[in-house]
C-alpha cells in the first residue's frame, strides 16, 4: 500500500514552515493523484490535509475550494454518510463561516 506522511496543521507557527510544508504537500498530492487517481483514499486525505494547511496560513479562500474539491471527491468515492464525507462537510461549513464574518 502506498504510504504518505500527512502534515498535521493545527495552528499558525512561522510562516517560512507553513510554505514549505505547502510546497510539500503540493508535490506530494500531484505525484499521489497521478499514480493512485484523484478519488482514492489517500490522495483525499492529503487533499483535506492542504485544505487545513491553507487555513493555518489564513488563505481562506484555497481552503474553502480545497475543501469543496475533497468533500466532492468523497462523496463519489465514499458516499454521503461515510464519517470522512461528513468530515469534509463540516470543515467546508466552518471555513465558509469564517469567510462570512
């Protein structure tokens, strides 16, 4: 199976290592989506992963696609109630609540 090292994001720190770890996961999920396909498990998760990292680095907007993007893959690959679709819909509708204020 293939593996990945997800980057866990929960706060802002310096800016330098939230755009390496951008620059990282960009690579990692463009290589990821071309070898496994852009609706398998793995490529989501990291696509939810940049998702969160463009939140840390208050890019609300890129969140809010990212988010959008991989709700929309989860939900043709996984169903609507499986709890990562559900996931996704509720990072979705935090992000757009952010963007609202």
């Amino acid at each position: 199976p293939t593996q990945y090292c997800p980057v866990p994001v929960r706060h802002a720190g310096s800016g330098s290592h939230l755009d390496e770890a951008d620059l990282h996961l960009t690579s990692a999920l463009a290589s990821l989506s071309h070898a496994l396909g852009r609706r398998h498990p793995d490529v989501l998760r990291l696509m939810s992963s940049q998702a969160s990292l463009y939140e840390a680095q208050g890019r609300l907007e890129d969140a809010a696609r990212a988010h959008k993007a991989t709700l929309a893959g989860r939900v043709a690959a996984l169903g609507e109630a499986h709890p990562d679709t559900q996931s996704s819909r509720q990072k979705l509708s935090l992000v757009r609540a952010r963007l609202s204020i």
